[in-house]
C-alpha cells in the first residue's frame, strides 16, 4: 500500500509535468482522486468507461491514461461522461493523465520506447512545440527499409500499414508515435523520409509519393501502450505494489 499523493508527486516529477505543455486546454496530472491509498497500478492508453471498470475489476485503485479525461472543450458531467465518472469514483479509482509528456520523454516516452523496442539508435529529435521537440529521429537499420519493414510487421501485426516511396536504404527515420500527420510536412527539412507512426489522413498517401516517403502509420492506440507500462512498472517497483496493463481491443 502506497499513498495517493507520493504516488502523484513521483508521476508529476517523472514525467516533467510543469516542464512539457501540452495542447490548450489538454490536462495532465492527476484528474480523479481516490480515498488516498494505492494497493495496486493500472495503465491504459484511453480513459474510458470500460478500462475504468476492467480496472476496477482488477483490484486497480490508481490508472495511468495517456489520453486522459480533460480537453477542450470540457464535458459537461452528464449523459455516458457521467456514468464514466461515477464508475471510478464507485470503484475507489484514481485517475492520472499523461499526454505529451509521456510522449517525449527521452527515456519512458512512446517515441523512445517504441525506437528501443525495433533496435533503432535515437540520434535526434525535431518537431518543436513550446519548447520541446515531439518527434525522434534515430539510425536507419542495417537491413534497410526491408528490415524496418518486417520488425514492424512483427511488433503490430494487427495494424501495420506501409507506404514505401522513399529511400530503400533510410539512413535516418523519424518516429512520431499516435498522430503524425504534424510531422510529415518537416521530414525533408530534417533528411528524414521515413516515418513510423501511429496513423495519418488519406492525402498523406499522395504526399508519399509527390515527396518520396515512406510512412507507416501502425495505430494510434498499438503505438502509445509503451509509455504508460514503464511509467506503471516504475511505480510499483518504487512502492513495492504491483501493476497491470488493461488492454483494449483497438485497431485504429
């Protein structure tokens, strides 16, 4: 058993709360209390009714969500927002954000994260947003776009896509994990024509092939699961309780 608010205070200074802003009207931190004790860590990517009540169901008392419950404009507390809340409030369920901050963050952050995890060696960053840079940028593999190609295949075999028009042979791939339809305009300027992200629109396909990219967006929700594990498995090896991931069944 743990305290809620040293739990806080871990989660705010780990993940650069006060440092990294996020989009107006975006909040980070924590959103919902509980009693002020935590038995046991949860993370998911949505705060939603459903991973509220499969954490529930779990013993979990304190959930990490990336995209948490606050943006703009703010839900009024009625209709299924309502049920949403009384669900955690029912269920002893704190409730704790971590959007941008949990995206850039050189060491728990999505990007870096899902960079470790296709063996790619961060080299950079790029994509500028008050202050902190969004978007990683790392070596291209040995194996070159065909190797790329299958580590990523292997790491989302429910999601990938791959729209190759660029270099074979990518000596520098950028990684913008969740929405990268921001980053694609800044490639060229950065030498990156190759893109792993989480999803982009239908005219990127045209913008591939006008600019010579490769982009493959793998899912917005399959490529922001990494940053809310490390931040959970940090928790609970500092507090000695244990943590869950609560997956959702999510193709987009």
């Amino acid at each position: 058993m743990a305290q809620l608010q040293e739990i806080v205070a871990f989660c705010d200074q780990r993940t650069r709360r006060a440092e990294v802003k996020d989009f107006d009207g975006a909040y980070n931190g924590l959103q919902l209390e509980n009693n002020g004790t935590v038995t046991k860590v949860g993370a998911a990517v949505d705060a939603g009714t459903r991973p509220f009540e499969a954490a529930i169901a779990e013993g979990i008392d304190f959930l990490i969500c990336h995209h948490g419950l606050y943006w703009t404009p703010p839900l009024p507390i009625s209709g299924p927002h309502y049920q949403k809340i009384k669900t955690a409030l029912d269920g002893n369920l704190a409730v704790y954000g971590a959007h941008l901050p949990l995206d850039c963050h050189p060491e728990i952050g999505n990007n870096a994260l899902l960079a470790k995890a296709l063996g790619l060696k961060k080299v950079d960053t790029f994509l500028n947003y008050e202050g902190n840079d969004m978007a990683t940028i790392t070596l291209g593999p040995m194996g070159g776009r065909a190797e790329l190609a299958k580590k990523l295949q292997v790491l989302f075999p429910n999601t990938y896509q791959g729209i190759e028009y660029g270099s074979t042979q990518p000596k520098r791939i950028g990684i913008l994990t969740g929405s990268g339809q921001s980053a694609v305009p800044h490639l060229l300027e950065n030498n990156i024509d190759t893109l792993v992200t989480g999803e982009l629109r239908q005219h990127h396909f045209n913008m591939a092939q006008e600019l010579g990219l490769n982009l493959y967006p793998c899912g917005h929700y399959a490529t922001e699961v990494f940053g809310v594990q490390a931040l959970a498995a940090e928790i609970a090896a500092k507090f000695k309780i244990n943590w869950q991931f609560i997956e959702q069944p999510c193709l987009l």
